[in-house]
C-alpha cells in the first residue's frame, strides 16, 4: 500500500504507474494525486488528445476498457481518470483490463467509500491485479488527536507558520473537513500580505470571518482561567448563534480540555507522592494527549486553579450536560440555557 507522499514524489520524479487505485474514506487526498497526475503526465497539447475524464454514474466498466486499450495519439501515453468510480456499477469487471494493462495507458481510479457507504472489495480479482500491477492508495481521514500535526504539516508546506490560538479558531470554523481546510488556507494564502509568513487569528478574523473573541477556544481559555464574566459573555454570544456554536461541540471540547486537565493533575499527584520529577514536556505531553507543546504550557499555567476532586465532578457535570443536549432530562431549557447553566455549575 503506497503512502501519499511516496505517490506525490515518484510523480515528481516522472516515475509512473499503469494503474492507480485510490480510494478512502477521505476525498483530498484521492483528488490531490488525481489532480497532480493529470497535470504532470501529458504536457497541455498532448492532454487535448490523450486524456480522457469518465464518471462512474454515466459510463461502464466494457466504455472504459475500450479508452484503455486505446493507443496514444502523438505521445507515449494516454490516461484515463475515472472519477467517482464508486458509483460505477460491476466495477470488478475493470479486471479485464487490470489483469494485462498496456505500457501505453495510465489508468487513474477514484473510489470514495463515504459517498458510497461501504469499502471496496479487497477479495476481488480486480482489486488484487491492481495491487499487482500498480499503485493501491487508500485514503484514510487523519483522526482528530492527528488534524494539528496534518495541519501543521500543510501549512509549513506552504511556507507559513500558524499561531495556536489561529490554528484552534480553524479547526472549530470547518470541523474535520480537510478538502475545507485547504480551500480556506489556500484562499488565506492569498489574501494575506506578500511578506507575511505566520498566521494569526486576527487573520482568520480578517479572512476567513470568524470572531476571534466570541469563539470556543476563547470559552474554554475564560472556563480555564475561571473568568466567570467573559465565559457567560461568549455563551450569551453562542446562545444568540446556535448553528455556528452547536452545544454538543462546545461541551466536547470542554470535556476535553478538562480530561487532560485530570490527566495533568494525576500525573503532579503521582510525582508528589512517589517523590519523583515530573515527565519530560514531550512526554508529559503525549500522557495528557496534548496537541503541541502551546496547549502543555495552558495546562500548566492554570492546573493550580482547580484541585483534583473539582476536575471529577466538572468532567461528571460535562457528562451530564452532554445528555441533557440531546433531550435526556433536559427540563424543557433551550440549548442556549443549557450552556449558560452548566458554565455556573462548573464555577460553583
């Protein structure tokens, strides 16, 4: 199974495959290498007359082994891209090509199990011939504890850098939508100024147009620092915007952020009463499943704030809120309420 990457760089290096199979649960990367595939095999003359675009819902496996078998017109290949080929009905018959696939032809198949609600058959002759005679991708969409490194990753990739505080206002703005992420990020790129290399929230503020004061990452920082004032403020502001600010997302996040907060405290416990130092930072880091070492050093800075028998009963409380949202004894309060309610219980 070839990695992203390893795809990305043998296509730099011109080093090309007969067949390529791509397909996941995750949409960016599968069009990604698509995309750079059909940018870089044929130059722009050749591409009129030797590349070809089919769709799953109208076409079929017989159309597309015939423009396989096609030879090249003025060049040494022809591709074929066949795009939302989860659609295509007896996609395992493409084996009557996949099995002995012609030098000449580069054959690029796009299969996105989320649109299809199930993975591809991985038993099949199909599947195996591809393995064997080309380049199986499977896309698989970075888990949430991942999204920062992935994020951070990219952005460095295009010669910026990005502020925590930037980077958290991002995520909670387009949730776990990569193809999103990178359309935004891409459409800050160029908005920003030329000289300008590090992304700040008052440039999401600016660009992209979310608040950098009324935002979850500010609610959970005033929760933190048990800031009553500006923690009811952003919930009153929330209240106000209940489809920008779902409830459930916010009490996740909160949930979070008070878990690693008990994690931390566990582990300062563990340290007073075995007499032993604390963990490294990057240690400690990975242990209360911190994303960067920024987020360690909030923890640190307000675990003092809150003792450890408090942290059980606020998580105890998240929990309880958490049901509350979705209708479980939820007293006939509005989501709006709800949140206002919990944060006074959780600074009781």
């Amino acid at each position: 199974m070839a990695s992203y990457n390893s795809i990305m760089k043998d296509i730099e290096a011109r080093r090309f495959a007969p067949i390529y199979l791509l397909m996941g649960d995750e949409g960016y990367f599968i069009d990604a290498i698509a995309e750079r595939l059909g940018g870089s095999i044929l130059n722009e003359a050749e591409r009129s007359f030797n590349q070809v675009t089919a769709y799953g819902a109208d076409s079929d496996t017989g159309k597309i082994v015939m423009l396989c078998r096609q030879l090249p017109m003025m060049g040494n290949y022809q591709v074929v891209i066949v795009r939302e080929a989860q659609q295509l009905e007896k996609i395992e018959n493409l084996v009557h090509y996949t099995s002995a696939p012609q030098n000449s032809t580069i054959l690029v198949i796009c299969y996105k199990n989320k649109e299809q609600g199930r993975g591809l058959d991985k038993r099949t002759a199909f599947y195996k011939s591809c393995v064997k005679g080309g380049v199986v991708f499977e896309s698989v969409r970075p888990k949430e504890y991942e999204i920062d490194q992935w994020l951070s990753s990219y952005i460095s990739s295009q010669g910026l850098g990005i502020e925590p505080k930037a980077m958290a206002m991002l995520k909670e703005h387009v949730g776990m939508d990569i193809s999103r992420m990178v359309h935004e990020l891409d459409k800050l790129k160029v908005s920003m100024p030329e000289a300008q290399r590090m992304i700040t929230d008052s440039d999401i503020e600016q660009y992209i147009g979310i608040s950098k004061e009324f935002n979850s990452f500010e609610l959970n920082d005033a929760v933190m620092k048990r800031d009553v004032g500006r923690a009811m403020r952003i919930a009153e502001h929330f209240s106000h915007n209940p489809k920008s600010y779902p409830i459930i997302q916010t009490i996740t996040l909160l949930f979070n952020q008070f878990q690693q907060l008990f994690l931390l405290n566990y582990h300062l416990w563990q340290s007073r009463k075995r007499g032993i130092p604390m963990p490294a930072d990057m240690e400690l880091m990975t242990a209360v499943r911190a994303n960067n070492l920024y987020a360690l050093k909030e923890l640190k800075a307000n675990i003092g704030k809150w003792t450890g028998p408090q942290l059980f009963r606020v998580l105890g409380l998240l929990r309880e809120y958490d049901a509350k949202s979705k209708g479980v004894n939820s007293g006939g309060l509005d989501n709006g309420d709800l949140l206002k309610e919990l944060l006074l219980k959780i600074f009781m």
